[in-house]
C-alpha cells in the first residue's frame, strides 16, 4: 500500500499535479480541506463540542476525520490524498473559522505522518519533502 498526501495553498496546482505527474492505479481524495470545513461547521452547529478547549476539540474533530477518511481508503491499495494548507496566511476573528483551521492543519500532521511521500506544491512547483 502506497500513500501520497499533497499539500500546499489554495489553487496552488495540487490536482492538476497529481493527475499529470502520478501514475494510474492511485486513487485520489481531494479537497478534504472542504470536508473539514464542512464537519468542523456541523459540529458548531450541532453544539456537539466537548468544551474543553480549542486543542482538544481540534485533535479530536481532526482524529474524528483522520477515522474517516482511512475507513474509506481502506478498499484501495494505493491513495492520493489532497489537502489545502490554511496556516499560513492571517488568523481569523470568527471562531468557527480559528476552529477550522486548527483542525485542517492538524488532520495535515496526521495525513503526512501516514503517508510515505508528502508533496509540497506552491506556484505550480512541486517539492517532494517526505519519501
């Protein structure tokens, strides 16, 4: 089993990396940073936080979705996975939005900890910084 996780900015090149550059046979999931804004805004608005704090609700929102997203990469031997790096830009005053990215750049840690090659792409240039 081969996994892949590339990361980088928004509209950055990511998809278009993976499907010029990464052989066939790799199946990809992409945009998960929507599907972490997606779950970290049903949480809020479900009141299902745990109110411990906003590390403790980020690791467990972002293992929650870790969870997720092996369970259905579990039928596929080799996986590409795209995620959006959020971290690097201004922090936002909304909470919900302080929450998402909490989550979005841990769910990143633990996506490249899995993964046996991690992929940097910023302007269209890709750095491998991990296998």
């Amino acid at each position: 089993m081969s996994r892949i996780f590339i990361t980088g900015g928004k509209a950055q090149g990511k998809t278009e990396y993976s499907k010029k550059y990464i052989s066939g046979g790799y199946h990809v999931i992409d945009d998960i940073c929507e599907t972490v804004r997606e779950y970290v805004f049903d949480e809020k608005m479900s009141g299902n936080g745990t109110g411990e704090g906003i590390a403790s609700e980020a690791d467990r929102m972002a293992d929650k979705i870790m969870s997720r997203l092996m369970t259905g990469a579990e039928d596929h031997k080799d996986i590409v996975f795209i995620g959006t790096e959020t971290g690097c830009g201004i922090v936002p005053s909304d909470s919900t939005e302080r929450l998402f990215r909490e989550v979005n750049g841990r769910l990143n840690c633990l996506l490249a900890a899995s993964a046996d090659t991690v992929i940097l792409l910023n302007c269209g240039i890709a750095q491998v910084i991990k296998g």
